[in-house]
C-alpha cells in the first residue's frame, strides 16, 4: 500500500539488544529508541533506518531539528552500546524479565489486579482499586518507604488522569543492581505491606528502615554510596 512502518522500541531496546525481546529491525523502515531505559546508556535517542532512508533523515535532523550536537552524550552512548554488545549483558536483559515475572507474579499472589494478567517484558501494570487503593496515594505511600514507581492510568479508567487507579513499575534497576527472583519476593511483600499502610507514618519509617537496610546489600554499579 506504499506505507511505512515506524516502531519506536524506547522501552525494550535493552531486550531487544539482550536478545530478550524480538527485535523490529529487519521488518521496520525506521526504528526509534531512546539510549537510557533498559539500554542503560546516557538519557538520548538514536534512529535506525533502511540505508535508501539515511540521507533524507539526516537532513531532516540537523539541520532541519537539532542543532549542535552533544558530544559527551554521544561518547556515553558509544559506552552504552559497547556494553551491549557484551554477554553479560544479554544475561543481564533476561534476568530483567524473570525478574518482572517473579514480581508479578508474587504481586498478583497479594491480590493487585495485573493488567493483561502478567508481563512479557519489563514493565507491569498494575490496577490497585481492588485493594481498596487509589494510584496515586499508593505511588506516593510507596515513595515514602523508599520504593519508587508512578501512578498510572489502567485501560478504561474510571478515574481522572492525575489521579489513576493504577501503579506503573518496572525490574532494569533493580536486576543492574543484581537482585535476582528471590528479592522479587521480598519486594513485593513491601508493596502488600505499603498498600495496608497508606496514611500510617509510624509504618511507613519502618518498612523505610528495612528497604534501607536490604538495598545496602545491593549498591548501584559504580556508586559507593555509604562506602569510603
């Protein structure tokens, strides 16, 4: 029909470099993904495209977009891309996914509706009305004990977007950070424990205290935090 095909793979170009999720390239025209995310480099996006494309798309960037480039950015991004290519990371793209299904499934254990019943990937989605929680309270109950992730709509939300039923969170830092499928577990009691605590501050320092206490185990690659 003379159309072409975009796929922008921002949130699963790790899995896809990692081998952990098909890859769109050798059916797409053009191919769009940011460089932060699952691919862990520096926050920046690259385009792929079919070779009879390239020229048309450069120009269209710069200088039709963009400026002057960022050349430390694009020296990050190099980094990034070699680490990509190296085996440990292929582990480390799967492990993520085995880590989101270990959560969700230990999540949907505590009676938090997953939206299309699981995941494939990184992400889960997540409806906690049947909990008697609404998104946003619980994303920020959650932020106070120290365990990040957004309020998000669900489809068909009978709620206002600012103030969803649902809860968006995902495994990449957690698995760089080397947890595995048995601290899914414990996280996940977190979130049942947070979900019964929303408004009590004396129990959101505690859960905050053991959250602190259990990642110390677990530093982020090349940040000493706390560590002479």
């Amino acid at each position: 029909v003379g159309a072409f095909l975009l796929v922008d793979m921002a949130h699963i170009a790790g899995l896809v470099a990692g081998g952990a999720h098909p890859s769109p390239i050798p059916h797409a025209h053009v191919v769009s993904t940011t460089t932060h995310k699952t691919l862990r480099g520096p926050r920046g996006a690259m385009l792929l495209a079919k070779a009879d494309m390239a020229k048309a798309i450069d120009k269209a960037v710069f200088p039709g977009l963009q400026g002057g480039p960022h050349n430390h950015t694009t020296a990050g991004i190099a980094v990034a891309l070699k680490e990509a290519s190296a085996p440990a990371f292929a582990e480390y793209a799967h492990q993520i996914v085995r880590n989101a299904r270990a959560l969700a499934g230990h999540l949907a254990g505590y009676g938090f509706k997953l939206i299309s019943g699981g995941t494939d990937n990184h992400l889960i989605l997540m409806d906690v009305t049947p909990r008697g929680l609404t998104g946003k309270a619980f994303a920020k109950a959650l932020d106070r004990a120290g365990l990040e992730c957004n309020y998000n709509t669900v489809p068909d939300d009978p709620r206002k977007p600012f103030d969803p039923s649902g809860v968006r969170l995902g495994t990449p830092a957690v698995t760089s950070r080397g947890m595995k499928e048995p601290e899914m577990a414990k996280i996940a009691a977190w979130f049942n424990r947070v979900g019964e605590a929303v408004g009590d501050e004396a129990a959101l320092d505690r859960i905050t205290g053991e959250v602190r206490e259990f990642t110390a185990a677990f530093p982020c690659p090349g940040i000493p935090i706390g560590r002479e």
